[in-house]
C-alpha cells in the first residue's frame, strides 16, 4: 500500500492505528486504486468522452488523472 501511495510503511501504519489523519490525495489514490481494481466501465467509455468535457476541467479532474472514467 505504501509503494501504492508512495509514501512510507510507516506512514501507513500511523494512517491505520489513527495517530495521523489521511491526506487527500492518498486518500484519493486508494478510492481510484479500488475502483480501478473492481474493473467498472459505463459501457467501455471513460465518463469525460460521454459527459463531453473540456481539456480545461480535465487538468483538474482526478478521474481523468488517474485514468478512472468511472468516478466521475
């Protein structure tokens, strides 16, 4: 899970027993590894080609970064 994150073993154990609270972006990263990991695609298509959005709100969107079209 560290190398996921790419953080340290040992952050992820203060993360687990709750010394320190989760960034968001690792908090991020595990939802999209999930997600990723259970493989569901709204009919093969990324959700930024069916919604149609601009190169602008893709530079700030999480789901077209880590490639996960379905967390939109």
């Amino acid at each position: 899970m560290a190398r996921l994150l790419g953080g340290s073993v040992k952050a992820v154990r203060s993360y687990e027993q709750g010394w320190r609270h989760i960034p968001a972006h690792a908090e991020r990263q595990m939802l999209f590894l999930l997600f990723m990991k259970k493989g569901d695609w709204i009919n093969g298509k990324p959700c930024w080609e069916i919604i149609g959005c601009p190169d602008a709100l893709k530079l700030n969107c999480p789901a077209w970064e880590f490639n996960a079209g379905t967390l939109c």
